[in-house]
C-alpha cells in the first residue's frame, strides 16, 4: 500500500499572487484586504514552477491528493480550484482533490504546505530552510 500524500494548492501547487495580474485594477481596488473573494481568481492562477512536473513524479509513488480550502465568501473559489485542477493536473486527479475548512480532518501519512497547520501527519513546508523548493522536495521524499 502506497502513503498517503497530501499537496496543498495554495502557493504550492499555485501561484496565488499571479492571479491578481489577471484581474482588473477596480476589482483589486474593489477588494482591497479580501482579495481571496475576487469571483473567478481561483481559476486564473499560474502554477508554482515545476509544480506540476513534481505532482506527476510523486503520483508514481504515493497516493496522492490535492488539498485545498477556499474562502466562503466567494463561491466560485470551490469551482475554480476544481477546473485549475482539471486544467493543470489532467485526468489523473479525477477524485483526487479534497476541499477541507481544515488539515485536522486529513487522515495520511504527508502533507506538502506552504503555511503552518494542524495536520497530525508529516508536515514538508515548501519555501522552508529545508525544503526551499521542489527539487528539495523531490529530493527528499524520492529516495532511489
């Protein structure tokens, strides 16, 4: 039986900044402090680099998901972190992505996040001393 891994998809599987460059100024100004309940930002995002790469090679070896929350005040955040999926991960997350208030309710081995969390697991923080980045993270939970 594979472990099971968690990837989160804020900042570590997407770019949540880039999303802004694709939405207007009056709406960023519109938004100004909330600008995680923009309709449709979600689904704008660029993907970290090498995110998706990464994803493909851990999915060979772990039984992997997307994790992700989105924000109640904006409803299609749900239904554009779902098309990202599709559209940047394919077929193969088909069932795969868990929206959750919460990384206390997870039940697995790891989980790859960018910020702190409440995960009962192995935490890898992507951006950290240790693991700075997906190289980092390859490195160190693909041992050949």
């Amino acid at each position: 039986m594979k472990p099971i891994l968690y990837i989160a998809m804020d900042d570590v599987l997407v770019d949540v900044a880039s999303g802004l460059n694709f939405v207007a100024k009056e709406v960023v100004e519109k938004y100004a402090g909330r600008v995680a309940e923009i309709p449709g930002l979600f689904g704008k995002m660029d993907a970290v680099p090498e995110a998706v790469s990464a994803f493909r090679q851990l999915a060979e070896r772990y039984d992997t998901y997307v994790v992700s929350t989105a924000p109640w005040d904006n409803p299609t955040a749900w239904s554009d972190k779902v098309s990202w999926v599709s559209c940047h991960l394919g077929d193969a997350t088909r069932d795969r992505l868990v929206l959750t208030p919460t990384m206390s309710l997870l039940r697995g081995d790891i989980l790859i996040t960018a910020t702190a969390t409440d995960f009962t697991g192995e935490v890898i923080t992507l951006g950290s001393a240790a693991t700075p980045d997906w190289a980092a993270v390859l490195q160190r939970l693909i041992a050949d």
